[in-house]
C-alpha cells in the first residue's frame, strides 16, 4: 500500500477540545490520581461512606482537573 495524499480530518462540533501536555497537567494528573486511591483506601476501610467517596472525589477533579475528567461519571 502506498501512501499519496494526507488530507486533515474534518472538524466535528464533537471534538474534544486539546490541552497541551505541560508539566504542572501532568502534575495534576498524578496528585488526582495519589489523591483517588486514598479515598479507595480510606472506602475500603471504612472510614469513610460511598456518599462521601463520591463528594470528595468530585471536589477533587474539579481541583486537579484530570484528563478525561468530561468523560468520567
């Protein structure tokens, strides 16, 4: 198979909006996550409820802005 032309995909009112990859994103990135599995551990043991797993991890995307987070529930 042999490769001619490269075209550019069409644009989509759908496409999801890029953000660069810089240092302090991917910090957030890792603080979100650090951040998730110790309310998984604290879940786990019993420390915490599910209702309160579910507030705290929602205050907390909204701090870290992790990517995906449009995706997630």
């Amino acid at each position: 198979m042999q490769v001619k032309q490269i075209t550019e995909l069409p644009t989509s009112p759908f496409a999801a909006k890029r953000k660069p990859a810089t240092e302090e994103r991917l910090q957030c990135e890792y603080d979100y996550y650090r951040s998730l599995k110790l309310l998984q551990k604290m879940l786990s043991a019993g420390l915490i409820t599910q209702e309160e797993f579910e507030k705290i991890d929602h205050r907390n995307r909204q701090s870290f802005s992790p990517f995906g987070v449009e995706l997630m529930p």
